[in-house]
C-alpha cells in the first residue's frame, strides 16, 4: 500500500496587470512561485496572506479587499512524490511598491508562455487564468 499524502498548505496572492501574473523567485530555485506562503500555527487565511506577502514583496495588501479565488492541489516540485500542494489563492488590492524581500531574489510578470517556467501547482492555476481569460498568451 502506498505512503498517503503529505500536505503542504499554502496560500497564495493572484494579482495580475494587463494580463500578466504577478510571480517571483527565491534564491536558489530554478522555478517561479506565486507569491505567497505556508501558514503559521493558528492563522488564518488572511492573516497568512498579510504576512507573507509583507515580508516577501513589502507591500500591504487590503484585507477588505481579499476575494477568494479558488483552491488547487498538485505534487509539490522538488519534493517526494507522495508530497501534495495545496495552494488557496485570494485576489486583493494593495499600497506600497512590490519589490523583492525575504528569500526572494526576482519579481516577475509573467503570460502562459511562462508556464513551463513554473511549479505543477501554478500551471494548474495559469490554466485557470487562461481559461478565465485572465491571462495573456
């Protein structure tokens, strides 16, 4: 019988501009991310957002703001292929300039053309976008 599952619980900021999805990378990694994180003990989904996003673009997102959009699941890269991502993902508005923090090395806006570019998880989601006709070719 096969290991179950292991869940990683993420939870992520969709904010696209003229079609493009914001993304980033952290040092290190060969892939881009959605920006976002792993929830600490006890929060929730808003206040895992607020803070990850505050710590790895420096902005503060508007948490009247937050519209969920939508929850996806997929083997995580560059782990053991019993492990699973689940990424919850909310739209929100924002104050401040994006700009890199923390870990992560490179802001990015990305189209589809960059899905290859991207863990299993977020081409799931960038099929979403395109089949929404929210994200540019």
């Amino acid at each position: 019988m096969p290991p179950s599952p292991l869940l990683i619980d993420k939870i992520a900021w969709l904010h696209l501009h003229e079609g493009k999805l914001l993304s980033t990378r952290s040092r290190g990694k060969d892939r881009y991310y959605i920006p976002g994180g792993k929830r600490e003990a006890g929060e929730t989904d808003e206040q895992t957002l607020l803070r990850e996003i505050r710590e790895e673009l420096t902005v503060e997102l508007l948490p009247e703001s937050l519209a969920y959009q939508g929850t996806f699941e997929a083997p995580a890269h560059g782990h053991a292929p019993n492990v699973v991502v689940r990424m919850t993902c909310y739209g929100a508005h924002y104050r401040g300039h994006i700009q890199p923090a923390a870990e992560i090395e490179e802001v990015v806006w990305l189209t589809y053309q960059d899905r290859p570019h991207v863990s299993a998880v977020d081409q799931l989601i960038f099929d979403w976008l395109k089949d929404q006709k929210l994200l540019a070719d």
